[in-house]
C-alpha cells in the first residue's frame, strides 16, 4: 500500500457484534491461503473447521459453528495488512456480476455506446438524454408494463439501447466477472489496461451465495471497467471488465446473523473516494435502497434450474455511481492514473483500500487451482 492502513479502518463499524471470515496467507511450513474468522483484531485458522471458503459457506449453521470453534490464532489483523496477507476472501466460488442494476446508471452506458468510447463527446450525448428523458429512470419497474411504454418512446426517439433493455426490460444482466482465485483483497493492487483512456471503479455490495443459492453473507467489491472498450462494442465486455488484478473484494465476508441480514443489505450506502498523487479528488455514493432489482431477484436470475454453482458464488449487485469529473482537459471526463487510491465504504461491511496500477504491472496471477488442491493436500486437508 502506498500509504498505512489500520486494523480499525477496514472492520466494520460495530465489529464486535460481526461475524467476519476471510483468507490470509501463511509462509513457511504452512505455506498457503487459510481461511480465518476475525476475532477482535486477530486472525483465527478455522482451516481445520472447512479447508477452503466455499466448504465453509455451505456448513448448516455455519455462525454458530464458528462461535463455538476455536482455532489456532497466527497473526494480528494489523500484521495481516501491514504484510499485504489479505487476499480476496472467495476461492473456489464462480465471480459473477449483475450489470445495470440501478436504472439512472444505464444512462452512462447509453452515453458510452453512443458516443463509441470517445469520453470528450460524452457531455453532448448527456444533455440529449436529459431532454428526453429529464435525466432520470428512477422509479421505471423493470419488465413492467410502464417499462414497455417507455422502450417504444425510446424506440421512436431513436435512443433505444442494450443497456436499456438490461436495465428496464425483464431479464438482467449477469455476466462472469473473472475466474475462481483471480480477484484481489484489500491492500493489494488493482489494475487498469495501459491502453485504457476511459475507466472507473465500480463500488459495488457482493453478495456471497451457497451452491443452493442461499444468500448468507456479503463483502465489498471494486468491479474495474474500461468504459472505452465496452463503449466502442458490448461484445468487448469480457476484455473490459476481466483482466490481471481488475477484480477486488473485501475485505472480509460479513455473515448474515440476527445483527446483520438481507434488509441491511437493502438500506446499505456504498461510498468509494478516488484519490490521486496529482492532488485529484472525487468521491460519491450508491443507496442501495434505489437498486431497480431486488438483491434476491438478482441471486435467482443467475443461480436456477438453469445454472447451477456447484461450489457456490459470489455476485455483484451493480453500482449508481459513476465518477465524471474531468481530468484530462476539459471535455477528459474522469480516468484513473496509477497510484490512485480507491476506497470504497459501507458501515456493516467496513472498507476495501487498494491502489491502482495498469494491470501488466499488477502481480501476476499465479496462483490457481492446482496450486490451491497442492497446498490443501500438503497441509492434509484434502
């Protein structure tokens, strides 16, 4: 990290009442991710309890299995993140993402994919939409009979999109964010495709779902876009959204128990600040109370008799925010620059800090699953 990081700033508000499980690597002998529930300010392996996260999320009862488990204690929270031992709290689980959930954000989509990934047209295209449109969907039910009226005006206006359909029409958006293993925790760099010119964080809740689609806890996640590459086509959505370092969650998965459940989830602020090396600043927020789909709506559309998780999943609930305040020249809109911090904060979940980079100077992925079954198996947990 480019600047200290303190236990008390990344755990949640009312930490003593949470419960908090995550992933930490240990050299030596051991060497290896373990899963660790948090206990005050100190890690505890439950490795012996579930040796991987998803075997973990699927145990009957699993809070109270923790509160009664008592496991070896290697290392201080502080340590863990002065070490940058924190790694993204899922394993085997798929990472998947629900895209345009919050319908006043299509409208940035809209502007992407009509102005090509060109951000210095993207305040012309703006204006129109607010003239049509007055600026906002909120309100507009998803696949409702007003939803429809509004596509055929659209239609007619010529300003009809993709994104629109995803986000008003009746099915949603879920795409795979990136592969098992590959996305970052708190503390360790994001990265941006060099080639990019047009990007963002995305703050987004991420909700963690049991391979029968039981949704029993949630984390914090930085869903990195290239809003170039997706605006000059939707079919360049996988080199957008998935490259080396370009997925964060964390940093821990809080559990649903009788202090915190879905309706948090539902009321929840999600706020994320950008801040530069060159002095640049921008900060905002997402309500999730003005989400257009329903957190379990959207854990239903992508976990079915359809599409089954076997090991389970973890699924973004998408992002209103989108930063828009120019950096490169007047018309520059925003774009990240490396050494940028991005925090993103949420009063149950805590924070997920990590700087950015382009992602082929991001540390390499290297680790996958036959380096996990490896390390599971040398340390007879497998």
């Amino acid at each position: 990290m480019k600047h200290d990081l303190t236990a008390s700033d990344i755990l949640p508000a009312n930490a003593a009442d949470a419960i908090c499980v995550g992933r930490v690597w240990r050299d030596g002998p051991m060497a290896g991710p373990h899963i660790v529930k948090i206990d005050g300010d100190v890690l505890v392996d439950v490795s012996q309890l579930a040796p991987t996260m998803s075997d973990l999320l699927e145990i009957p009862d699993v809070v109270n299995e923790l509160r009664r488990y008592k496991g070896e204690q290697i290392m201080s929270l502080q340590s863990a993140l002065n070490l940058n031992l924190l790694l993204a709290p899922p394993d085997l689980q798929a990472i998947k993402a629900s895209g345009v959930t919050f319908a006043d954000s299509a409208l940035e989509r809209v502007i992407e994919e009509s102005v090509y990934g060109e951000p210095e047209n993207a305040g012309e295209v703006r204006a129109r939409i607010a003239a049509t449109l007055g600026g906002s969907l909120k309100g507009v039910k998803p696949g409702s009979e007003e939803a429809a009226k509004l596509k055929s005006v659209l239609i007619n206006e010529g300003m009809w999109s993709q994104y629109l359909e995803v986000a008003i029409g009746p099915d949603p958006e879920i795409f795979t964010k990136c592969q098992p293993l590959a996305s970052v925790g708190c503390g360790a760099e994001i990265g941006v495709h060099p080639n990019s010119a047009w990007n963002n964080p995305e703050a987004e809740i991420v909700l963690a779902v049991t391979s029968s689609g039981a949704i029993v806890g949630a984390s914090l996640g930085n869903d990195v876009n290239l809003r170039d590459f997706e605006g000059r086509s939707a079919l360049l959505l996988g080199l957008a959204k998935d490259n080396n370092a370009s997925c964060a969650i964390g940093p821990f998965i809080r559990l649903f128990d009788e202090n915190f459940t879905l309706n948090d989830i539902r009321q929840a602020e999600v706020n994320v600040t950008i801040s530069g090396e060159d002095g640049f600043s921008e900060s905002g927020s997402t309500s999730m109370s003005d989400i257009s789909r329903d957190p379990e709506l959207l854990v239903r559309a992508a976990i079915n008799d359809n599409h089954r998780f076997p090991d389970g999943m973890l699924l973004f609930l998408g992002t209103m925010f989108t930063p828009r305040k120019n950096r490169n020249g007047e018309f520059g809109g925003f774009t990240h620059k490396p050494g940028d911090i991005v925090t993103i904060r949420s009063k149950n979940l805590g924070a997920l800090v990590n700087p950015v980079t382009t992602s082929d100077r991001a540390m390499p992925w290297r680790f996958g699953m036959r380096c996990l079954m490896r390390s599971l198996s040398a340390r007879d947990l497998i």
